[in-house]
C-alpha cells in the first residue's frame, strides 16, 4: 500500500512543498486539503495589481494546475480539517469524513485579526487577506468615493496607495503615534507619512476607531475623540493572527506558532509544518515566526526533505518586501533590538534612500527604498555577523561592497 502525505493548507508553502516532495523522491500518495475554492496563489499582489484589476485570479497562481496534476498532487478544495487525530494517524474533515496519513505536513498560514466593534458587521466593512475579500472591496470603489483604511501597517499603505490610484478619497487611521510603528525606526516612518500625504493620503495618527455607522452599509467611521469620518468603504488591516488550534487541538506544541526545529518538525516525528503558523530558530534573531512568503517557500523545501528522511536544514534570512506608488521597499534582517540607525541618502527629499539597524555596531538589519544593491549586500552584511562603521556606511559616496570582507 503507498503510503500518503497529507498537506493541511493549500498556501504558498504547501505550493513548494507539495513538488518538493517529489523532488526529494516521495513516490506515495500527496494530497493538498484547502479551504477556498483556489489552488495556492500569490498574496502579495492581492493588495496590489489584483486590486488594480491589472491580474486576473488565474494570473496569480502559483502554479497551474497542471504542474500538480503532472506530479501526482490531488486537491480537496473548499474543505476544511476539524481535527488530527495523531493516535489513529487520521483527520477529519467538516463533514466528518475521515482521512488516514503517514506523514502531515501543517500549512495553515495565518488569518486576519478582526474587530469587535458596533457596525463592523456592515456592508462596505472589510478585511483583505484573500481574492474573495478583494472581489467584495471593489464592489465599493470608484473615483471621488471615501475610503477610510483601519492600521497603518504595509497592509494598510499598500491598500491606500491602491485605492488612491483608483482615484478615492483615501483616510487611514493608525492608532500608534506614527505608522509601520511596530516594524520600522522612526525615520522611516515619517518618510512613508510624507510620501503618502504628497499623495494625497490623509494620515491621522494616536487615532482610536470607536466604531462605524450605517443602516445597511457603512457611512461612517466613528473616532474616539468624537470624530465622524464620512466612508463608503472600509478596509481594516491590523495585523493577523496564525492558524494553530488544529496543531494545539491535537495537543502538538504550540508558543507563538507552531514550534519547529531546523528540521521544520514539530513535536511529533511524523508531522512537520511551514510557513506563517510556524514558530522556528534562528541563529541570528533566537526563535521567531515570520509572515513571509520567502520564509514559507524555504521552510517548505526543509519540511519535504525531512518527510523524505533527509536533513537539510533550514535558517535563511528573513528578507520582505513592500510595494507603494513608485517605491519598492525591500527588507533583510529584523530589527528588534536595535541601538542605531543610520541613514544612507536623502530622506527627506528623496524618494531612494536606505536605512541600517545596529546593534553594539553589528549590521542586524536594513530597509531599503528603491536601493536593490544596497539590498543585496545587506543581506551578506546581516548574515556574516559584519561590524561596521557608522560613518562611512552613511557615506552615499562610498560602495557598500567595500564592507564585505574578502
């Protein structure tokens, strides 16, 4: 009898995983079990060129489904797993069928965290994590409507420079003092708030969202110091919230994630997991979770090597991405920790500059604004552990590369 993997969560890291199976010689049955109606396509654009209309929902999968009908990879689509029975080596689905496995793979990513607030159950209310939601957000757009964007994180500025191109009133609300205050310095925050009032983007920031008004659909956005802020759509993007209760449910360890080691195995020998439910080390930065699709396509490649008794274990650097009118905004490293930052370019002026986070004089990260070779080195930088001087990092005259050493 051929023995079966199972892959809970058709995301971009069951979309690596699943070939990489068959690359690294697993000759058994793989099935893919997700919950929307799509094979694994890309999220990133979902704020971006698909909300623009410029990608159709086919232009955005990752893969075609032939590829996986080539390999042998079935799908159970718009179906979701209630419980993993790790005794019986069995799941069941929610409609209480029950599938038997010799390995699991968990790819459950992660889902959007929501509101509880009076009106947030109106129409015109909305969160964007996946096609359906971006299929409901443009049945409110067009030009001269308002839309008030909830969070001032990349998820929220990615979707205001959108809405702003498609000719809207665009408000976002950012109750910290600053935006992107959880990920960024200081410096490049002000940088994002003046690029986007340039734009033509409100900004309003310490501002706590009470909640919205309207009969049927929403008219408005209700503040906490009494403001009233007139919507015809709302988007909110506070962040999100990984999917492990399944793993904890069956009694796997769960901290901030799933827990992995470098191998992508949880606390079961026969189950492993990737992507952004998962906590995992690093040398680097200690235990962390990332929500990065280049995180989940890696760790992937790691967790089907491990199914297959192969160890190739996985610590790349996190590295991100953000998208924002002309801007590409390119991350390595994380910046948690840091004692410096050092500016290199024109920040004030200019829309290409680089920041650098330092700690004790170590290169631990950089965010990078339409500098792909600062990016790159950046990266070695980070990577090999690089004390550097501040000064001349600074330096716009001087080549990165001149840091590396030989």
């Amino acid at each position: 009898m051929r023995p079966t993997c199972i892959i809970i969560g058709a995301s971009h890291a069951a979309a690596q995983l699943a070939p990489s199976l068959r690359q690294e010689g697993w000759e058994g049955d793989i099935i893919v079990i997700g919950d929307e109606a799509y094979v694994p396509y890309h999220r990133p654009p979902l704020s971006k060129a698909y909300l623009l209309g410029e990608k159709s929902a086919d232009e955005l999968l990752i893969r075609p489904q032939e590829i996986y009908s080539k390999h042998n990879i079935v799908f159970r689509l718009g179906t979701r797993v209630s419980a993993i029975n790790r005794a019986e080596k069995t799941l069941t689905l929610h409609d209480g069928e029950r599938l038997s496995y010799d390995k699991l793979a968990i790819c459950t990513g992660a889902r959007v965290r929501k509101v509880a607030l009076p009106g947030s159950e109106l129409q015109g209310v909305h969160y964007l994590r996946n096609i359906q939601d971006v299929d409901a957000i443009r049945q409110h757009t067009g030009e001269h409507k308002r839309a008030v964007i909830v969070g001032g994180g990349y998820i929220g500025l990615e979707t205001a420079a959108v809405l702003k191109k498609l000719g809207m009133q665009v408000t976002v609300l950012e109750m910290a003092p600053r935006v992107l205050a959880r990920v960024t310095a200081p410096e490049m925050s002000a940088f994002f708030q003046r690029v986007h009032r340039a734009e033509g983007v409100i900004i309003r920031t310490d501002a706590v969202v009470s909640g919205f008004a309207g009969e049927d659909r929403v008219t408005a956005v209700l503040c906490a110091d009494g403001s009233r802020l007139p919507a015809d759509l709302v988007v909110i993007g506070i962040g999100v919230i990984p999917n492990t209760e399944l793993a904890a449910d069956a009694g796997l360890a769960v901290a901030n994630g799933i827990t992995v080691d470098e191998l992508a195995r949880t606390s079961d020998p026969d189950i492993v997991a990737a992507g952004d439910c998962t906590s995992h080390p690093s040398k680097l930065y200690g235990r962390i979770r990332l929500e990065s699709v280049p995180n989940a396509s890696e760790q992937a490649k790691t967790a089907a090597a491990t199914i297959c008794g192969k160890n190739k274990p996985y610590d790349a650097l996190p590295w991100f991405w953000s998208d924002q009118y002309d801007l590409k905004l390119q991350m390595a490293g994380l910046n948690q920790g840091y004692d410096q930052v050092v500016i290199r370019g024109d920040r004030d002026h200019s829309r290409s500059f680089a920041a650098f986070y330092l700690k004790n004089g170590q290169l631990i990260a950089a965010d990078c604004v339409n500098r792909p070779q600062e990016f790159m080195l950046s990266k070695r930088l980070i990577a090999s552990a690089t004390t550097v001087d501040a000064a001349k990092l600074a330096d716009d005259r001087l080549e990165l590369k001149s840091f590396l050493t030989t």
